[in-house]
C-alpha cells in the first residue's frame, strides 16, 4: 500500500500522479530501482507500469502488503 505526501510535489506533479491512479492506500509496486541511485524508479500500480523521477518518488511512502492469515 502506498502513503503520498502531496505537499512536497509540485502542483503539476502531484495532478500527474493523480491522473495515473496514484492515491492514499492505493496498491503500488516497486518494480526496477536503476542501480546508480540517481535514475527513474519503476513502479506499477493496478495494470500500469509507470517510471518516477527519483524526486517524485521520495513523496511516495510504500510499505509491504500484511501477509494472509492462515
């Protein structure tokens, strides 16, 4: 699940992740952190996958899914 701390993006930021889907509690995976720390972050949410500028990214809180219950 994933947390947004919309006021540190900037306004067109924040209307771009809310257009791709991006919200409170929505479900976000990580997919491909480029490994020189200083590329885009792949991330997929729903069907889409979608690449993040590292700044972006750092608004964005993602913690892992509660495993089942048995």
């Amino acid at each position: 699940m994933g947390a947004i701390e919309w006021a540190r993006l900037a306004s067109p930021e924040a209307r771009r992740l809310r257009e791709l889907g991006f919200d409170e509690g929505v479900a976000i995976e990580v997919l491909h952190r480029s490994r020189l720390g200083s590329g885009p972050i792949a991330c997929r949410i729903g069907r889409m996958t979608v690449a993040l500028r590292r700044a972006v990214a750092r608004a964005i809180s993602v913690s892992p899914d509660p495993l089942p219950a048995e």
